[in-house]
C-alpha cells in the first residue's frame, strides 16, 4: 500500500472565501430562498451553514474557545417553561 503525500491547500482558502462573498452578495432575495438538492435546506441555510463552521474554526483556532458545556442530565427537568 502507498502513502499519499497531503495535498496542501491552505493557500488557496482566501481566494475560495472571496469567491463564495463575491456569489453570495450577487444573490437575489429569491435566490436566498432557492431550494438545495438537501430537501430541508435553502440556498441561505447553506450560506448560514459555512459561515457558523468558519466562525467556529476561528473561536477555536484564534482564541481557544471551544464553546459552552450543555448542563444535560438524565432524568432533569427543564426550568425553561
């Protein structure tokens, strides 16, 4: 069996964030709201999708934050009513 070496592509990200801005801006409130291939996602769910991965990876990578717990345990009620 052969190793493959790793493909870097790290230096292609920015353009490929540009490029998505650059589409997304040109949308129209229509097109926003256009079906996907995903029968329960739009266009702007999609959109909404790759923007919180990359806030995510940057809370993380940048600042170290990896989030807030879930205070969940089995058996315990919600206060929430």
């Amino acid at each position: 069996m052969t190793i493959q070496q790793p493909v870097h592509v790290a230096h292609l990200l920015p353009m490929l964030d540009a490029k998505l801005s650059e589409l997304l801006r040109s949308l129209t409130p229509e097109e926003w709201q256009a079906q996907t291939v995903a029968k329960l996602w739009k266009v702007k769910d999609v959109a909404a999708h790759l923007l919180d991965s990359n806030i995510r990876i940057l809370s993380i990578l940048r600042d170290g934050y990896f989030g807030e717990q879930a205070d969940i345990h089995p058996g315990k009620t919600s206060s929430i009513s």
